[in-house]
C-alpha cells in the first residue's frame, strides 16, 4: 500500500456526496491539504472501500475512503481562527454550535483563514486531530445553530437522518411583504439556474423541495416567519420565499440588500429538536433570534 506508519484518516460517504470525485472528497469532507493529496497519490495511500483509487474516481453513499499520510506530511492547509464559538452542545461525537452571520461555514479560497472550520481548529487545539465534518452546513449569511460530526461514523449516522422526523430543523426568518396566507407549504422543484451559477430556480426539472411556512408577526411591510424544511436543497429557504414573492429581507441573490444587515440576510437556524443517532437521548437546541433581526421588524421597508 505504499508509505505506513503515518496518521489515518477515514470517511464514510453520505447520500449528499454521490457522484463526487475523490479530490472533493479529501479536500472538503475530510480536510486534506493538496500537497498532502498529490503526495498521496503516487504511492496507493488513497483507498476506496480499501483499495487504491485515482482523485478522479467517483464515490457513492457508504463507501469507505482512506488516506494513509505519510511520516510528517503536512496534512492541513488551515491557518487556526481564534473567534469566540458559543457551543451550545458538545459530546464525543459531534458539537451544535450558534454561528454567528457573517461567518463562513468552510474554509474556500475567498475565505482561507476565516471560517467557521478555522475558529473550530484553533478551539479545538488538535490539528494533527481535526477532520471538519459539517452536518447541516449554513450559508455564510446565516446565523445559528449547526451540526459538525467529530468522526465519520458519527457524521454518517447524523446524515442518515437529517431530513427524517429524527433531526427537525426550524428557522426563523424576517421576510419582505407578508406571505398571502398565514400558514403554507412551498412545494417547488428547485434546479440550478446554469452551470455556472451558484443561483437556484424554482424548474419541473429539478429536485423535489418542501418547506412548511407560518407567519408569526407582521407590520405590513416585513413578517416573521417560522420555518420547517422536508428537504434540504440548497438556499432552499431563500429560493421558496422569493418564489412566493416574500424574499428574505437582505438576500443580495434572490432579493436585495439592505443597510440594515451588513453582510448578511435576515434568515436564522433557530431550533434543532433531534434524537441522537447513537445514544439515542432526546435534544432539543434553541437560539435566539438575533437583536439585528429582532430591531429589522420595527424598520422601515425602505431601510
């Protein structure tokens, strides 16, 4: 197998994976710097279900992926982030934690050092350790509460049930206009709008989407509403409520943004009401709504 006795690391693949290479993989699932990747590759220390595979190989759900690091490779590009982290549920096999907004939730190349990943490194204090393993990841707009496995059975087990009566996931969320009814279910296929573009569309051809909608308050020009997704498609909240013609009030992308949120949009992952996969000890997590979003419905609409 090439180069022994370094660190390994492993991953189970998750339905939300299939079809990816290997490189995204390594890189984005389970933290591998490149150069540590391109080392890698020479010598078959990159497994597939335990046998040598190429960065280009497609995986699918439940397939093992495994790196083998050689002695003293360097393993993780990220620089550690020292912010603040309010964790507001924390045991051996994952973290809830309250992201504030603006906060990416991964490291990218607009965002290398300053990332929910990075603060999560340099709090951690184990980068020979750390694998970033987002279960519910959150658009760097949005605040609240967010998953992050930390091992990959853990990861697996919180993925099977995501989107299942197991692991319920409600916003909140301040929109323009109000909603033409005060309760509803947005039922919209969702599609890429090209691919290129990080836009979504409401198309027949693309994949089934649900979010359950209640309007809790209204001042004619904004309301706040409660929500519950089915699915989870990407902006899936922000794409629904623009098609209804209520967008989040400061989504630059399928609404506008306002002065009165810098950076960010009115959409906040307010409640996680779960049963732990493994010990299966009922959770329920709450965070507040924001004081920018609390202060937004006394605003005025052109604000």
């Amino acid at each position: 197998m090439g180069k022994k006795g370094g660190i390994q690391v492993e991953h189970i693949v998750t339905a939300q994976e299939d079809g990816k290479k290997l490189r995204d993989i390594l890189r984005r699932s389970m933290g591998v710097s490149y150069s540590a990747m391109k080392s890698a590759k020479w010598d078959n220390r990159i497994l597939l279900d335990g046998i040598p595979a190429t960065v280009d190989t497609p995986v699918r759900p439940g397939q093992t992926v495994t790196m083998v690091l050689a002695e003293n490779a360097p393993v993780y590009s990220l620089q550690p982030y020292p912010l603040p982290l309010r964790i507001v549920y924390e045991d051996a096999d994952f973290f809830i934690i309250d992201k504030p907004a603006p906060l990416a939730s991964q490291s990218s190349a607009m965002h290398p050092d300053d990332s929910l990943e990075n603060a999560l490194f340099a709090h951690l204090g184990c980068p020979h350790k750390f694998i970033y393993r987002p279960v519910n990841r959150l658009d760097k707009g949005t605040s609240g509460l967010m998953a992050v496995a930390r091992n990959p059975h853990a990861q697996h087990r919180l993925q099977q049930c995501l989107h299942t009566p197991d692991f319920v996931r409600e916003y909140l969320a301040v929109v323009d206009d109000t909603p033409p009814e005060e309760m509803g279910v947005i039922d919209a296929p969702i599609a890429k709008e090209n691919a290129a573009s990080i836009r979504r569309v409401i198309s027949p051809e693309g994949k089934p989407s649900r979010t359950h909608y209640q309007v809790l308050h209204t001042n004619g020009a904004r309301a706040l509403v409660r929500l519950r997704l089915d699915t989870g498609r990407t902006h899936q909240i922000r794409v629904h409520m623009a098609h209804l013609g209520c967008p989040v009030t400061g989504d630059f992308l399928y609404g506008r943004e306002t002065p009165l949120l810098p950076g960010r949009f009115a959409l906040h992952s307010a409640k996680i009401d779960m049963i732990h996969p493994l010990t299966g000890k009922h959770l329920m997590l709450e965070s507040p709504l924001p004081e920018e979003l609390v202060r937004l419905m006394e605003a005025p609409l052109q604000g």
